[in-house]
C-alpha cells in the first residue's frame, strides 16, 4: 500500500467511494508537487470527506455545511466499539484511537492557519515537518474509519441471523457465527442472537445445534456470554410463534444451559420463563410429523433436577408444574 493508497470497504457506495478516492488523489498530487499548504488544506479535506461518508452511511445524511470538528467526532464516536471479529477491542488501541482522532480534530485549525482554502495577505511558512504530520494524521485516522465502516455496513449479526434461520450450510453457518464476532455485540443483539439459534435448535436443526448450543454449554462467558445463553434458553423453549416448543430430547441441553448461568442469571431466567409462559399452548408435532409428549419433557426437566442449584429449585419447580398444568389445559 503506498502512502496515499487508501482500502476500500465491502458495502460502501460508488458515490462515497469516488468522494474519499478523489480526497485521497489530491493530497497525494499535492505531496508530489510538494506545495505544502496544499498538503495541509487536501489532509483536512480528506478526513473531513472520510467523515461525512462515515456519518452519512451509519445514519442516512448528513449536511454539507455541517462544521468540521463536530463531524469528526460523530463520526469516530460511531465507529469507535464496532464490533468485528479482527478488530481489536484493547483499551490501549482505543486510547491510540481517540488520540489519532484529536489529532485529526486539529487539521481544521492547522488548515485555517497555513493551508490552501483561504485567501492570505502573506504566505505562511510551512515546514517539511508540519505537512508531513498532516499528511500521515489523515491517512492514519482514516484508513481506520474506513476499516471500521466497512464492518459496520457488512451487518454480521443479522447475516448471521438470517443465516441460522435459512438453513445455511454448517461451515457457512460457523463462518457467519465467527464473523458476527458474538462477544463484541451489545447485550441485546447477543440475545437475539440466541434466540435464533435456540429456536432453531428446538426446531431441529442440527447445525444450529452443533455450532450454537453445544459449544456455549461447553464453553465459557467470554466467548459465549450470558445474554446470549438466556437467548438460546427463551428460544429452545419457546417458538417464534409463542408455542411452547421444548421437547424430551431437547430437555437435558436446555437444563445444562441453565446451570452453565451465575446462580442470580438463572434464577432471572426461570422467573421471566415463568411470565413468557402466561397463556402459551404446546405445539402438537415436531418438524411437523413427530408428535410431542408434554408429559415426557416434564418428565425430563424433573429428572434434571438434581442438577439445579438450591437457589432457586423452588422455581424450577414451579416452572415444571405449569408446563404440566398448559399441557393439560384441555383435559379439564
């Protein structure tokens, strides 16, 4: 990559793209002219451009007036904890980050005090130094704008959504989970996440199963965290439709899930299970041809008690006795 030569990121459009790709061709004209307040004046441009590209991708427009400090914050303050499975999420580097950005924030002065862009009584002197800091700024903060929109455009967590609901193949399933990057996501999109996986792991899915169920009851918070695994634990228990759709074969993952959370998670779960259940009728056939014995997933959860810690027994308890009293709803 040359000292000029910027990447461009999936998803961003053609119109953006020719925007920084000029931005970027005419510092480098610049440099190679070696009209130092030029450099100075297309380093600004540059991340002013990158910027508004930035704000306008993430949250639709953005004025050409608006002022250029404010517009580089909002950028970078989007882009700042994008999630994404080779970016790095060190508090160093976002301190290095935010340092490159205050750095950036300063072209605008630096810009109106030597560079091209205003009328001048006199030409300011400007060293090899000051344009060569400018120079390497832009390129610096932009190239990781620019790295950071393209994941933030790329949406991962619903690809990786979509993906678990359409029956994806099991490697393009794991390679959409390692990309979704789960442990970076907020609490809610982990969750979501869950849901959709354990939705379709009740619905049996097997690659939904081997890629995200199994793999979270074995293995630990930082890679699989706790919105997560409550969202596998509501979505293996209840359908998309509300149906209570937990099934005998699905019983032992569901209470191993259960006993993987922090004593406290747990017992939250059991209680919101508890209210997600209020009026919820069972599904009658599994897959649509395999009926389902509400009875034998009792018969299973208690089974799997033994497993369950004392803390909150008595509401695993009483979860089992309204999953008995639903499945006999009719009989009386």
């Amino acid at each position: 990559m040359s000292s000029f030569e910027l990447h461009r990121p999936e998803h961003v459009d053609e119109p953006s793209w020719r925007a920084v790709d000029a931005s970027a061709s005419r510092l480098a004209r610049a440099w190679e002219s070696e009209d130092r307040p030029e450099v100075i004046g297309k380093a600004k441009e540059l991340v002013e451009t990158v910027a508004k590209v930035v704000v306008a991708s993430m949250e639709g427009t953005i004025s050409d007036s608006t002022d250029y400090i404010p517009t580089v914050k909002r950028a970078h303050r989007a882009l700042r904890f994008q999630p994404g499975v080779d970016l790095a999420q060190d508090e160093d580097l976002r301190a290095i980050a935010n340092s490159v950005q205050t750095i950036a924030t300063r072209l605008g002065p630096l810009r109106n005090s030597y560079g091209t862009g205003h009328g001048r009584a006199r030409v300011p002197e400007v060293g090899d130094e000051l344009a060569t800091v400018a120079s390497d700024a832009a390129m610096l903060w932009s190239r990781w704008a620019l790295r950071r929109l393209g994941h933030a455009l790329a949406d991962y967590p619903n690809d990786l959504i979509a993906a678990v609901q359409t029956g994806t193949s099991r490697e393009g399933l794991r390679e959409a989970f390692v990309a979704a990057a789960l442990a970076q996501q907020p609490n809610d999109v982990q969750h979501r996440i869950g849901v959709a996986f354990g939705q379709q792991s009740a619905g049996g899915y097997g690659n939904a199963t081997q890629i995200g169920v199994d793999p979270a009851i074995e293995g630990g918070f930082e890679e699989y965290p706790v919105p997560y695994r409550r969202g596998l634990l509501q979505g293996m228990l209840l359908t998309a439709g509300g149906l209570i759709g937990l099934t005998d074969f699905y019983t032992a993952r569901w209470v191993s899930l259960l006993v993987s959370l922090p004593e406290r998670e747990a017992a939250n779960v059991l209680a919101q299970s508890l209210d997600d259940l209020e009026g919820a009728t069972w599904i009658t056939l599994w897959r649509g041809s395999a009926p389902v014995s509400p009875d034998a997933v009792v018969t299973a959860l208690r089974a799997a008690r033994d497993q369950v810690a004392p803390a909150y027994v008595d509401t695993f308890d009483e979860l089992c006795a309204k999953l008995e009293r639903d499945a006999h709803r009719d009989d009386t």
